[in-house]
C-alpha cells in the first residue's frame, strides 16, 4: 500500500530550502508526517572550520603515514586524534531527501555499539555524532558493549567521560564473545522498541535516523541499513562507496560484494529505499520483538563474520524484507588490515607433521611458491588473522591460507606424484588442487593417487606414493573446528 502526499507540490515551491520546522502534513493514509531535521545542528555543522571538518582528508605528512599510526586499529589514529570528535560531515543525500517528511509519531531505539580495543577518539567521535545527529526524543539509550577490550582508555576513562551522555551505557562482556555474541549481550539488554546496531568507527550524518524509523514503523518486518560511506583509513576524508547505491551480494567463496541495481529495479526517485539481498553486517535497525522473533543471531558464531548472511537469509525466509535506505548516510573506517587478536581454537587449524614435530607454514607464500615446514607456532592463547600457520578447508575440497573470511586466494596444489607442494592460485575445480584427510592422518591428492610427504631435516613438503606406515606422511590438524573438517572429509576414502 504507498500514500501519496496531499501539498507537496506546493511545498517544493514555496519552501526550496527545505520544509518549515514543526509543520505537519497528512498524506492519503491518514497518517501525519513532518520534517525531522534539526536546522539548528545542520547551522552549526555549516560553520564550523578547522582540518578534517565538512569531511575534507587531513592534510597528511610523511611522519603521520608512518606504519605506527595503523597498527593498533588498522586505521590512521593520529589522525584520528587530530581532527575534531564533534567535526563536520558533507551532506551527500540525494537532493531529493532534503524535501523527505517522516511519521510524526516514530519508535524510538537502542543503539548498540560492539567493540574491541577501539581507538578512543574513533570511539568517542562515533558517539558524538550521534548525539549531535539524532533526534533526542527518538534515542531510548545507547549502549557500548565492551567485548573484552584491554586498552587502558577503555576501563575507567571511558565510564567517566560518558557521564556526560545521559543515554550512553557501558556494559561489558566477561571474556571475548567476538563481535556476534557482543551484540546479542547489547540486544538482550536493550529497551527501545527498534535496535540499531552501529560499529564502533562510524560517524552518522545529517538527519540519518528519521528514514530508518519511518520504515519500520510503517511495516515492523523490515530491516532497514543506511548508504555506508567511506571514512577513507589514510586521511579520514568522507565520501560515498564506488557507484554509491548498489544492492548487497556475495560471491562463491561467501565475499560479500556490492551489485548494481538492475535497470527493472531502478526506482522512479532514487532517494527512495530499495530492496537488497543482503546486508554488509554492522550498520542496520531492526524492531526489537522482530529481532528475536527470528531468533536474533546464532550465538555459535564467533569472533568475525557470516552473521551478515544469517540475518539476511532469515528475514527473506520469515516473510520480511530488507531495505537500504538512501536518505539515510552513515560513514564508517574501512580499515587497512584486521589488527585484532582471535583466541586460539575459535577456528581453523594448523597442520603439524607427526615425524617432524614441525607445521605446514605458508611464509612467503606467494603464488607458485613451495610450501615449507617450520617450528610450530607458540600455543598463546591468542592469534592473529594472518597468522602464516593457518588453514582452511574449503567446501570445493582445496586447502587455502588464512581463516576463512580472510584467506589468500591460493591452494595446496600438486602436479604429480612426486613434485613439491606448491601455493597456487585457487581455480575451485578439484584436479591438481584437491585433497582429502584420511583417517591414517595422510594428506591424500586423488588425482596423482598420492599423499603430503616431507622432509623434516630439510623442511620440505613434496609429493610421495602413500605409505600410511610412514610418520613423514602423517599430519594432524590442530585446533580444528571438527564440523568443517568431518565436511571437507565427506567425500574422502580412508
Ligand atoms: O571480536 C570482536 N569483537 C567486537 O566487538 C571483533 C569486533 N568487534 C566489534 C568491532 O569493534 C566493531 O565495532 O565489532 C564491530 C565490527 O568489527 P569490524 O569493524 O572489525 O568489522 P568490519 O567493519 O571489518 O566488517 C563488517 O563485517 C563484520 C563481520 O561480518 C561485521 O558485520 C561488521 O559490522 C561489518 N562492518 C560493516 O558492515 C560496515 C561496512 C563495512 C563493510 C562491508
Ligand atoms: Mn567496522
């Protein structure tokens, strides 16, 4: 059912500035609307000067680009620090949204902010346009969800300085949860009638909520995802993704990709939200009983990723729809690398060789290079993403690089039975690429009809006719996630 407005053709001429404040205006379905934004803010946001304000790139030098200033956040935090947390942001919206009138009466919500050793001017300024961005009446609380940080800013400093945000709360989880189960404990705890989930490095721009809301409110099995911008992870210049409005999609190997809009698809005024497949994962709103009503997250999830698709699928499945609502502008750091930490046994494994008591190491592992042996990565209690002792088994039955959502494109790849094992570029087309763990722990290539064996003096890994008996040819798979493997060995003879 849509509802068509009743003057708007007299307030577009009258009033090319924009709607006049408190007006309202009834539409067809009897439903009252007016103009939500906030023309005071907007003025001081237009006054304001200084480096990185209206989202101009910070003028950067050699030193600032230093390697230093990335490696706790995978973004600049030196610049960071130096632009203002309350700073500027250019209105980038469709021309049309200026002209927009929304519900009068909307939800309100809880903003749920996950985070793990965020940087604290990136943390603060997220906050900070919030408040300076969002209608007051519509802010039920927001909520930091601490997931286990151990930076120092973020214990006693932080709960002081929200003292003065009336709505902020601080809870925290009790040991890392990863990102999925962090926004659950927020969820959980949340009261407004939507949740909105924001990363922790975002910043919100002019008027972003009201066309969220006006979504949900006029059907409650939506969820609704604003137009992410690019806060640039160099300069922290503010501007929209390459093709800007595109529909969300993903690729084989569950890389989530943006698409165009098919001309068919294409709305009459592109301001207007668009339906999209799935979501990018941090940034959405979602009415709260909605939420739970399709069994929020799977709380299995851990660490980083895929809870995207799960939210997606099961809102098409449950007779929902998912929007991106173009009105609606939020920037967010695409960072330069992952800097954070994953605990030990939350994913895939390392292969260690029974004779040698040495790993599979992929150092060095570029395209048509030898896979080598090398000294078992320490067991911390902690890994990194591009930990080099790292593997995963992909369902086309090839071994790669890397964890899952951040693997290297090569395989384990043999040409025959008795080459060296190579990194090559992964074609997913099995042949010389594919392999299968055997019971008697041999790593088995069936198209050569032979298996991994090594070298342990040497630290080489090579192809050999199969010899279970052999030590050199049997390799154990630690700190396996069992379900993966049983599923990557489905196929495999023993
Ligand atoms: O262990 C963790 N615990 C956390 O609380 C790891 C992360 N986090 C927090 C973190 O501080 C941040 O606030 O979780 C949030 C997301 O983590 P990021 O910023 O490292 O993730 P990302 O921006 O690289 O990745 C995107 O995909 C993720 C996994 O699927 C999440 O859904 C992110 O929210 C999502 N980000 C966006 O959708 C913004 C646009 C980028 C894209 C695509
Ligand atoms: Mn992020």
């Amino acid at each position: 059912m849509r509802a068509f407005p009743v003057i708007i053709i007299w307030i577009k001429e009258t009033l090319p500035l924009g709607l006049g404040d408190g007006q309202l205006f009834t539409w067809t379905d009897g439903l009252k609307r007016k103009d939500w934004h906030d023309y005071e803010s907007i003025q001081k946001d237009a006054m304001r000067s200084g480096k990185g304000e209206h989202g101009k790139p910070y003028p950067l030098t050699e030193e600032d680009h230093d390697d230093s200033a990335y490696r706790e956040n995978g973004f600049n935090i030196f610049v960071s620090n130096n632009i203002a947390l309350e700073r500027s942001l250019p209105d980038i919206r469709h021309p049309n949204c200026k002209h927009k009138v929304y519900l009068e009466t909307l939800p309100n919500t809880s903003i749920i902010i996950p985070f793990h050793n965020e940087g604290w001017t990136s943390l603060l300024r997220t906050i900070h346009s919030i408040i300076n961005r969002t209608p007051d009446s519509l802010i039920a609380e927001i909520i930091l969800v601490d997931d286990f940080s151990d930076r120092e800013h973020l214990k006693e400093k932080l709960e002081e300085y929200m003292v003065r945000f009336a709505k902020v709360r601080i809870v925290r989880t009790k040991k890392r949860e990863g990102l999925i189960r962090t926004r659950l404990l927020g969820a959980s705890l949340a009261r407004g009638e939507v949740l909105t989930f924001l990363d922790s490095h975002c910043e919100v721009n002019v008027n972003w909520l009201p066309p969220l809301l006006n979504q949900i409110a006029l059907n409650h099995k939506t969820i609704v995802c604003p137009m992410i911008d690019v806060i640039d992870h160099n300069h922290f210049g503010y501007e929209a993704q390459a093709g800007d409005a595109m529909r969300g999609a993903f690729d084989w190997e569950m890389y989530y990709k943006r698409i165009p809009i098919p001309p068919e698809l294409q709305r009459a005024d592109p301001s207007d939200p668009f339906e999209s497949p799935v979501m990018a994962g941090g940034l959405f709103a979602v009415n709260r009983k909605w939420f739970w009503e399709l069994g929020g997250y799977d709380p299995g999830l851990e660490i980083w990723g895929g809870e995207q698709y799960e939210i997606s699928f099961k809102v098409w499945m449950c007779g929902g729809g998912m929007y991106d609502v173009p009105c609606s502008r939020v920037g967010h750091i695409y960072r330069k690398y992952v800097p954070y930490k994953v605990p030990s046994g939350t994913s895939l494994a390392r292969i260690r060789n029974v004779a040698a008591n040495l790993c599979v190491d992929s150092k060095h592992g570029a395209t048509g290079t030898e896979l080598r042996l090398d000294i078992c990565v320490k067991d911390g209690s902690e890994r990194t993403w591009s930990h080099e002792q790292l593997f995963t088994f992909g369902w086309r039955e090839d071994i790669r690089p890397g964890e899952p959502l951040h693997t290297r494109k090569f395989c384990f790849d043999a040409i025959s039975h008795s080459s060296p094992v190579t990194l090559y570029d992964c074609h997913g087309m099995k042949g010389n690429q594919h392999w299968s763990y055997r019971k008697d722990k041999t790593l088995f290539h069936p198209v050569s009809s032979s298996c991994i064996d090594c070298n342990p003096a040497e630290k080489k890994i090579f192809m050999n006719r199969c010899d279970p008996l052999s030590e050199t040819q049997q390799w154990i798979f630690e700190h396996i996630n069992m379900t993966v493997l049983e599923k990557f060995n489905s196929k495999a003879s023993s």
